[in-house]
C-alpha cells in the first residue's frame, strides 16, 4: 500500500478546514440527540400505545422494553413503487426485513415511503422539470418517517436517481441513528448500448420509424432491477459502497437471485448490531464525515460516474456540516486515474463491469495506490478495506472472500498501475460565464477544445426544432439558457444527445453550454453542464447572443464568450419568460422549491441547515 496522495491530503485538509464550524455544530447537535440509547423511551404511553398497536404480540413486547438494553427497533424506509424497474424487487424486502430482525430479537416497523420517480420515464417531459426537487421531497418525506421517535437504527431501500441522495440527506438529519443502505440490484443484460444509441442516432436522422425505436428500447429495459449503463442509478450504488454504507458488495448483485435475498437479510442483522443499543453502534452522522465525502469523490472520478453527483454531493455533504465545492472535485481530478470503461464512457454495461472485478477491484486498486481513505468506520467495521471483498452464498449463509488480484477484462475495468487515463476525466471550466462542470470520459481528444459561433436556446425543443429544419450546418456551440433550478428545476436535456452526436458525425465541431443537467448520461459531444450562476438569477449566460464566439476548453479548464470586455460588461442579459413553468404537471406545487433554491455549485439545496450563514 503506497502512503497517501499528497493532493488527496491537501484537498482533505482543505475540506476539515473549511467546514470546521458547521460540521462542530452538526455533530454536538447529533450526540444531543442520541443522549436517548432507546429512541421510543422518550415517548409517553400514550406515543408509544399507537406506535405498536397493529404491531403482532412478540413485536409489542419487545417494543414495550425501554430499559438501555433493550433490542433495537429498525425503521424500514423504502422508495418502493412498481412502476419503477429498479424498485419494483424492493416490495419483497420489509418481510425479510422483519423476519431477519425478530430471529435476532429485536423487531422492524416499515416506518415510511418515499416517491420514487424515474428520469428515464419523465425524460424530455414536463415531469422532468419535478426530479431535482424530487431529491428534497425524499429527503423531508424520510425525516417524517423517522419523526416518530420509535427507532434505533434505520435501513432505506432506494436504488435510483434523486432517490438515493433524499434518502442520505434524510438519514443525516437523524445522524444520530446508525442506518445501512439496502439496494436492489441492476436487471441483466439486455441490447447493447453501442447498438441502442446508433438506433437513437437514426431515429434522430429520421432513418428509422418509432416502431423501430420503441423495440430497441424495449431490449434494453426489459426487466426488473437498475438499468444497467453507468448513470446516476449505478453511480449512487457505487457510492453507498465506497462510502460504506452497503454491505460490501451489495451494490450490483441482481434482483431475484438467493444472494440478493441473503444480504438484504444480512443487512438487517448487521442494523441490530450497530444500532444505537447495539453491539457496535455506528451513527451515520459520524460515519460520512470529511474522509468518507473525499473517497465518494475519488469513487465517482476513478470510475466516471454521473456529473449529477457533482450536485448531488455537495448537498449530501453539507447535510453532514460538510463543505465541498467544485475546486474539490477537479483537484482531484487531476490525479485520480480512471480505472472503468462502462457506458457511456465504455460499450460495457454495470453486470460486465462487476463481472470484471467491479467496485472491489476498484477500491482495492485505489487503497494500494494512496488515493481513498483507509481509515474509516464503515457499516461492516473499521476500515475501507473490507470492501475489497466480494460476497458469496454458501450453505445458505453469506460469505465475504477478497476480490480476484488481476481484472476479468481489461477492456472494462484496470489496475491504477495502468489505467485508462491518468486522470478522472471530470473538470472545472471557469471564465466568463461562471463556472461549470464538463465530463470528458467518453469525449475523444480532438473534440475536447472547440471554438465556434454560439446558436442560442432557451430549451432543448427550440435546438431540435432548428435541426429538423435543417438550421444547423455548420460548427457551432449550442447555448441552452433558462435551464437551472431557480428557472424551471433543472431538467435533464438527453433529448440533445442523439442530435448533436450526429452533428459532431458530419464533421462539425459541436459543443453544448447549459445551465441545465445531462447527468451520467452524457457522452461524446463535450457538454459544459450545471452553469452557476444560472441565467434565470442574472448569470452572464444570459448575455449570450447568437454568433457570438465561444470556447469550451476542457484541457485548460477555459469557458468563456469571446467578447470584448467592455462590450461584455455592457451588454444586458436576455430576460426570460418563466410562465410556461409555473402550472401543470403539478410545478404549480413546487413554487416554493423553485424561489428558494441555491446554485447547482451550492447542492441545488431548497431547505438551510443551521449554521451554514457562517461557513
């Protein structure tokens, strides 16, 4: 094992420096909360009467001890819903929850649902403009789960999306309670991913009809589980191992199978052991703390997670009294190798990728290279090395062996002595647009500085309306404006994917700047995503003109309008109607998300945590 990075440490350090206060302050709030060892003891009879009324007769006895060693109750907070491939297996979990808890003599109350919806089927819809705030919604709707004061320890069952993140930035508002992620499992292969985005592509050119189309994506989403390319669904499973809030290698072991069932069951006895009246007790709020948000970072850069995460994050770590911003990420970055090729930035999907060593080659590549965190506590114990191993059911029982020393398929997956690329493929642009994000993973060099005219939108429809009509025939930078979260919510634009793939085929140089999302979806065309500020909250977007000249420069890390300055200062920023916005498809509802919103650098967070006035 080689000593730690010296950038890793000084990024670290910079972190703990700069979240002192909050972070101080989050944690003395936590162990204030956690005074209680039984959480339901604070309860009147009253309280506690209703809390178990429907519970069956050996659950009430065990719920009507409030002695310090008492058996733990586990709060179930599931995502499930069966529209949702990804969630769907999730309807069998609670029962084995429950089974598992009472053979160890403690007990399990489903304590909440949370709404769970899927960007893949709100894609380039109204609905769309509902899922960043989706993330929130998850978040408060798990603090009214846990609200109830009966629990111990907690186990959240989310696999997807903003699923995941409202699910941790819930659970660390109770940081006080010990909790393990219980994931789902992606569904099996289907058509390859090359092969669906050139149908995509063909469809865009109007070669193929929607028959055509609706058939290949039936092939690909076909099943029950995760969709299996490497976006924010697979990029959050592998964060919550990295993170060591799975069991080790929880993550992408299939739905339906005997070993999926094993380690749910598993994770519900590890929860009585670390809950607050444990054995072990481990506070989630303790457990992600500085060290643990840096290897989350590492994770995502090392294996070309979803740029979503980029937001995501920076809310989950302030949650935790945790600041980060996006220096954090590019520093990084740039020394953080990149050990996986999966689609997008490969042909492989998430069952190769695991098939190939998966997330426990990775961080046991990374561990040996200086580059993650040792020494943290994890759900399954001290350190990060136990999720260097890789589960297996024998006897009925689950087993943990270290993963295979050498890679399946050096195709998919590499060690850090001779990696993909040298560094994450994730970087800052700064200039005169602010700043943004831009994920190079899967951009061939000679598409990763382009400079040409700007043709601006101020939506995706407006760009691929101009393509049918044959408006774009030339080099271009495509602006889209009035795409942020104060704006309409920031939804994704994957809509633009397939055109703009096909523009760069023609020979073009193409690029897009937004102040929206692509997520992990983005690909080959080099996308400065996630502007800040927003052209919504009067960001210099805003005063983008068509043919002005722009660069995008994802080698210097260079996103600037190519206007004199004085010209620049000068010109007005482009005013947009956000009516259309405001009603339908429940927005109305969501006004109070939109007006209190922060910036896509800031978490894209709609509620304060205390003490953040002073970070």
């Amino acid at each position: 094992m080689s000593p730690l990075n010296p950038v890793l440490t000084r990024v670290t350090d910079r972190i703990v420096s700069r979240s002192a206060g909050p972070r101080a302050a989050y944690l003395q709030r936590i162990r204030a909360a956690g005074q209680h060892r039984v959480e339901r003891s604070q309860l009147s009879c009253t309280n506690l009467a209703h809390a178990m009324a429907a519970m069956p007769g050996r659950e009430k006895i065990v719920l009507r001890e409030l002695k310090p060693e008492s058996p733990p109750n586990l709060a179930i907070v599931s995502a499930y819903n069966d529209m949702l491939s990804a969630h769907q297996p999730l309807a069998e979990f609670p029962a084995w929850i429950k089974q598992a808890a009472v053979e160890v003599g403690a007990s399990a109350q489903f304590a909440g649902g949370v709404p769970a919806m899927c960007d893949g089927v709100t894609q380039g819809q109204t609905g769309m403009e509902l899922s960043l705030f989706s993330r929130d919604v998850i978040a408060m709707a798990t603090a009214v789960a846990l609200s109830h004061q009966m629990f111990d320890a907690g186990l959240y069952l989310g696999v997807c999306d903003k699923i995941v993140p409202g699910l941790l930035i819930g659970a660390l508002a109770f940081g006080h309670l010990p909790g393990i992620f219980v994931p789902g499992g992606p569904m099996t292969t289907g058509m390859s991913n090359s092969e669906k985005a050139h149908i995509r592509e063909l469809y865009a050119e109007g070669k193929i009809g929607r028959d055509a189309l609706l058939e290949a994506e039936t092939q690909s989403y076909h099943g029950p589980g995760t969709c299996t390319f490497y976006g924010t669904a697979n990029s959050n499973q592998m964060l919550m191992e990295i993170m060591g809030l799975h069991l080790p290698g929880a993550a992408f072991v299939h739905p339906g199978t005997p070993l999926r069932e094993a380690l749910t069951r598993a994770a519900a006895q590890r929860a009585v052991r670390i809950s607050a009246v444990g054995a072990e007790p481990m506070p989630i709020g303790e457990l992600v703390d500085e060290r643990a948000v840096v290897n989350a970072i590492v994770g995502l850069l090392a294996t070309g997670g979803s740029t979503n995460h980029t937001i995501h994050l920076v809310a989950i770590a302030r949650a935790a009294g945790i600041a980060i911003d996006w220096t954090d990420f590019d520093d990084l970055s740039a020394v953080v190798p990149l050990l996986a090729h999966v689609y997008p930035n490969g042909k492989a999907d998430v069952n190769h990728f695991q098939a190939a060593g998966g997330v426990a080659f990775v961080i046991r590549e990374l561990l040996d290279a200086g580059l993650l965190h040792e020494d943290v506590r994890t759900v399954a114990g001290p350190g990060l090395r136990r999720y260097t191993e890789e589960p297996f059911l024998i006897d009925g029982q689950v087993q943990w062996r270290a993963v295979e020393t050498a890679s399946r398929d050096v195709s998919v997956v590499r060690p850090a002595s001779d990696p993909f690329s040298t560094d994450g493929g994730l970087k800052l642009l700064q200039g005169n647009l602010g700043r943004a994000v831009i994920k190079v993973s899967a951009v061939k060099p000679e598409h990763r500085v382009v400079t040409a005219p700007a043709r601006v939108f101020d939506g995706q429809d407006a760009l691929l309306g101009a393509f049918k009509r044959g408006e774009l025939t030339g080099d271009l930078v495509a602006v889209i404006r009035f795409q942020g979260p104060h704006a309409n919510g920031m939804p994704e634009l994957h809509k633009l994917t397939p055109t703009l793939a096909v523009l760069q085929d023609r020979g073009f140089q193409v690029a897009l700047v937004t102040d929206g999302r692509m997520s992990g979806a983005s690909g080959k065309v080099p996308a400065a995503i996630h502007i800040t500020p927003e052209a919504a909250s009067g960001g210099p977007l805003a005063k983008v003109r068509d043919g002005d000249m722009m660069t995008v420069d994802a080698v210097h890390g260079v996103l600037r309008a190519e206007v004199p300055e004085a010209e620049w200062a000068a010109r007005p920023p482009a005013v947009a109607s956000l009516r259309g916005n405001q009603f339908g498809v429940g927005r109305e509802l969501f006004s109070v998300f939109r007006d209190a919103v922060d910036g896509a650098e800031q978490g894209a967070a709609s509620f304060r945590h205390p003490d953040w006035h002073a970070a």
